[in-house]
C-alpha cells in the first residue's frame, strides 16, 4: 500500500493523458481474461480458449466491446506473473540463488512483453482495433509496459 501511495502521481499523471489523446481505435469483444492459463500450444498451432470472459463479471458486461489493448495488458501481466510465481515456489533455492533468478526473471518478462508486442502488431497490421496514431498507441502502451 505504501508503494501504491509513494507512485500515486505518476499514477494521476498517466492517467490524465489518457483525457488529452483521441484513442480513436475500434473497439472490439475482447477475450476478457486472456492469460497464458488460457493458451494451448498444439504442437503445430496455438489455441485459445474460454471466451466467456472473467467470470465473477455479469454476462451483460462481459459482452460489452473494449479496447483490444485490454487482452494485451492481460497476457502481458500473465508473463509477468508466470515467471515471479516460478522462483517463489523453489523451496529449496538459497536467497542468493532466488535473488539471482529474480533478476534473469525480469529480464525475461521485459523480453517477452516485447517479442508479445512485435508479433502482435505484425499479425494485426493496421487493423482499426490498433490505435493508429503513434501517439494514441504511446500512450496506451505506457499504460500497460
């Protein structure tokens, strides 16, 4: 809590940038809860599954369309989480050695969030769920990194 307390400027002030940019991307039926537990590899091609969204949400809201960029911020915080659950869970991992991984960990989330993007966009293009405007998808991304 004292973190949350210690960031809530920089919190308000990315924030208010969202009022001073037109998104002006589509927004579409978003996954909902889109995080690698959702994700099958087939070996040949990758699946995702359960569309039904989040479900502590009533279906009215969970069939409202959103910006795309939601389903990203969700896989991106999944890799995020994915790789600090792991370290965590290795009792029998000395501090140091957990202090090592926790550093390899973050440099691997980073990577990944960004190697999640770079495919993202190649595959989309310039599909109109995208902000277009660099700015607009600067600012969207800044929320989510």
């Amino acid at each position: 809590m004292a973190e949350l307390i210690r960031l809530e400027n920089e919190i308000l002030s990315r924030q208010a940038k969202l009022l001073q940019v037109r998104i002006g991307a589509t927004k579409i039926r978003v996954h909902g809860d889109y995080h690698l537990g959702q994700v099958l590899n087939t070996g040949k091609d990758v699946v995702i599954t359960e569309f039904e969204g989040e479900p502590a949400r009533p279906m009215s809201e969970r069939k409202m369309k959103r910006p795309a960029m939601q389903d990203i911020a969700d896989i991106l915080r999944s890799f995020h989480y994915a790789i600090y659950s792991a370290p965590s869970q290795q009792q029998a991992l000395s501090e140091d050695d957990t202090e090592f991984l926790k550093i390899w960990a973050e440099r691997w989330a980073e990577w990944m969030k960004q190697l999640f993007m770079d495919v993202y966009l190649e595959t989309v293009g310039r599909a109109t769920f995208i902000p277009a405007d660099p700015a607009a998808f600067y600012i969207c991304s800044m929320l989510i990194f």
